[in-house]
C-alpha cells in the first residue's frame, strides 16, 4: 500500500522555523478519513535521517493496536482520551501500519496538496 505522505516526511523530515514550528502541512489523512499529525526530525538535523521514530499527534481515533501504542503517549497524557495526546518516538513501522490499518494514505486532489 502507498504511503507517499509518510515516505516523504521520513526520508526529508519536517522541515521548522527558526523557532522550531513546522513549515507544511503534517496531517496525514487515511482513505477512511482518520487523520493524524506526524512529525520527523528537522532536516537541518541531518544526522537523524532517515526517521527511525516519529512524533504522532492527535490522531482522529484510538490509534490500534492500543496495547502498543499506549507505551508512546507522552507523559502526563490522559490515557482516556488518545485522540488529544500526543506519542513520542513511535517507530515508523508501526505508523505505517496504522495507516495501511485505516486504507492507506488518501489520495489528494492537485490544489489539496501541500
């Protein structure tokens, strides 16, 4: 299944302002409409690409298996309500399989794309 989106993000990573505030669009949008937001390293780090681990934030659903993605909340997050934290340093594998999990990365239109 293609991940474009993802592919993209963790080969060039997310690229930040000086202040380190993303510069693109980092949703993902699944074919079944989940979406999430993924971070990678700023490539002005270029020692940490390709991403082995991505930052994943409020994904718009339980992210499953939850046994797995439970260990990658950030501290202090509220285990009841996972579509408003935040997973740290989640490896990229199992991103993937929650995005093939959810039908792979939609398909944008031209003027979608960012």
């Amino acid at each position: 299944m293609a991940t474009p989106r993802l592919d993209h993000v963790v080969a060039h990573g997310t690229p930040r302002t000086g202040l380190g505030l993303n510069l693109h669009d980092r949703y993902i949008v699944c074919a079944d409409g989940f979406c999430l937001s993924v971070l990678a390293p700023d490539p002005a780090e270029t020692y940490l690409l390709p991403a082995r681990t991505l930052e994943v934030g409020f994904p718009t659903g339980r992210p499953e298996p939850w046994s797995r993605w439970r260990s990658y909340l950030e501290p202090a997050a509220d285990e009841d309500d996972p579509t408003e934290s935040v997973y740290r340093y989640v490896p990229v594998a199992l991103v993937r399989d929650l995005i093939e999990a959810h039908g792979g990365e939609a398909r944008l239109l031209p003027r979608q794309r960012s």
